[in-house]
C-alpha cells in the first residue's frame, strides 16, 4: 500500500469529485429534512387558520343575510336580496380581477427566471467545453 504522499493526480481528483458527491447528498438529505420538520411544525396552524377561514366565510353569509334583512324592512326582500347580491358579485368580480392581475406578475417574474437559469446552464456547458 503506497503512502499517502504518493498517490497519482488522478486519485486524489478522484477522491476530490467523491467527497464534493457526499457534501451533495448531505446537503439534500439535510434539505428534506428540514422540510419535512418545518411542515410538521406548520401543520396545526394551517389547521387553525383553515376553520378560522371557514367560520369567517359563515360569519360573511350571515351578515349578507343580515343586510337583506335589514334591506327587507325599507323594500321588497327580492329587492334587498337582488340588491346584496349585486354588490357582492361587484366585490367578488374586481378582487378576482385584482387576483388575476396579480398571478400574471408573478408568472412573468418566474419567466424571467427560468429564462436565467437556461442562460446559466448554456454557460455552464459552455465553459466545460
């Protein structure tokens, strides 16, 4: 067996590329790991924020229902539900709007990102050439 002083160019390039491989593999293991605890700490506050969202959902529909009710007193309650209808569906279609607007952006940026990494890799093949 030859000291370690002696060995060629080549296995010490060898043993380099195997331990850089390792760090790799640790630093994606160590990765999902986090993510894998960091999801299992977000869990019961995704649970508590989802009834809270779907209690504020229900506690919306009363007060609609509490406006048509109070419209109801002064007009028609077709009219009072015709009319709290039509300003919620006003509502409803400006945040979808908003929401729409918003989502391009964001695709755009991602775009835009993508097109960089593409450009990162074509010089990365470049340079090994």
């Amino acid at each position: 067996m030859r000291a370690q002083s002696e060995r060629s160019v080549p296995e010490v390039l060898q043993d380099i590329i195997g331990n850089i491989q390792e760090i790799l593999r640790s630093e994606v293991q160590l990765a999902k790991t986090e993510l894998k605890e960091e999801a299992a700490e977000a869990a019961t506050p995704i649970i508590t924020m989802g009834v809270g969202l779907l209690l504020a959902a229900y506690a919306v529909g009363l007060l609609l229902l509490a406006a048509v009710y109070g419209l109801a007193m002064i007009m028609a309650m077709w009219s009072a539900a015709l009319l709290v209808g039509a300003v919620v569906a006003i509502v409803a279609v400006l945040l979808i709007n908003s929401g729409v607007g918003g989502l391009k952006r964001i695709n755009v940026k991602s775009e835009r990102l993508i097109a960089s990494l593409q450009e990162n890799m074509r010089w990365v093949k470049r340079q090994s050439e």
